[in-house]
C-alpha cells in the first residue's frame, strides 16, 4: 500500500495522473475539478486500484517520487521492524511476560535535546495484580474491605 496526498494544489493531481499514465483523468468530468475528485472518490479509487495493479510497489514508489507526488509508502509490521532508521532509533523494546513470552512493544517516540526520557518498560498488570495495595491506600474498614474481596471477579470467571 501506499498513500498518496493531494492537497488542494492542481499540480498534485497532474502529476499524479502522469506518474500513473491516466492524463484521461484529467479530462473525465467526473474528476475535473478538486470538489468532484472529493465528491466521486469512491469511482475514483477504483480507477486508481485498476491502476496500480499493473506495477510493483516498487516501481509506483519510484515512479511518484520521479513525478513529485506527495507520498508515503504504508509498511508491514516486518517492514516497520526491520527499518533502518527504526533500529538507529531504537524505536521498539521487548518486554518479558513471562518466561516463555517475549513482547516486541514500541517506546515513547519523543526526543527531547537529544535523548528519550524513557522509563523502564514492562508489562501489564494482570488483572487485579494489585488491587490489595491500591484499596489499601483508600482508608477502608476492614467490613469495607471484607465487601470488596468478596465482590472480586474471580480469575477466568465470567
């Protein structure tokens, strides 16, 4: 997949015609003003999809760059973890479940002069994990408290 932006400036969309040999389009009258490109971009998707089917994702990502024409392409999962730049960034973690379960998690995206202000990072709480500590924190009495572990979901209940 790739996205593909075109703001309200006229030239996006010729080039973007030409990158994908349709200069029909630029004479449909479906499509020849920006308000019917908005109004009809169902139909015009589907010209597009009818389009790009004909090359790589390789070759459209190429061919738009050459045209300049805003656009992005829209990574897998195994692409975004394999990215240079994702690992120079070290944009990702692992976060241990448990013994046998290892998570792939991302972390905070934000640098500031130069460096991340990352805390560590774990996993989740399992359900209820310390619900003791934080009711204990709220001043209960102990009926109060006895009524609360009564009402307690039990683990794998419904």
């Amino acid at each position: 997949m790739i996205a593909v932006h075109l703001s309200s400036q006229l030239k996006f969309w010729e080039s973007l015609c030409a990158a994908l040999d349709r200069a029909d389009l630029l004479t449909d009258s479906r499509f020849d003003t920006r308000a019917k490109r908005i109004d009809r971009y169902f139909d015009l998707k589907g010209e597009f999809q009818r389009t790009v089917r004909s090359r790589s994702r390789h070759e459209w990502l190429a061919r738009l760059t050459a045209f300049d024409v805003p656009h992005a392409p829209i990574n897998t999962l195994d692409e975004v973890l394999g990215d240079a730049q994702v690992h120079a960034l070290d944009s990702f973690a692992s976060i241990s479940l448990s013994p046998s379960v290892t998570l792939t998690v991302p972390r905070r995206p934000v640098w500031i002069d130069g460096s991340r202000a990352d805390q560590p990072m774990s996993a989740a709480p399992a359900l209820n994990q310390d619900g003791e500590r934080v009711i204990a924190t709220l001043g209960l009495t102990e009926d109060e408290l006895a009524r609360w572990r009564g009402c307690q979901v039990q683990k794998g209940s419904v």
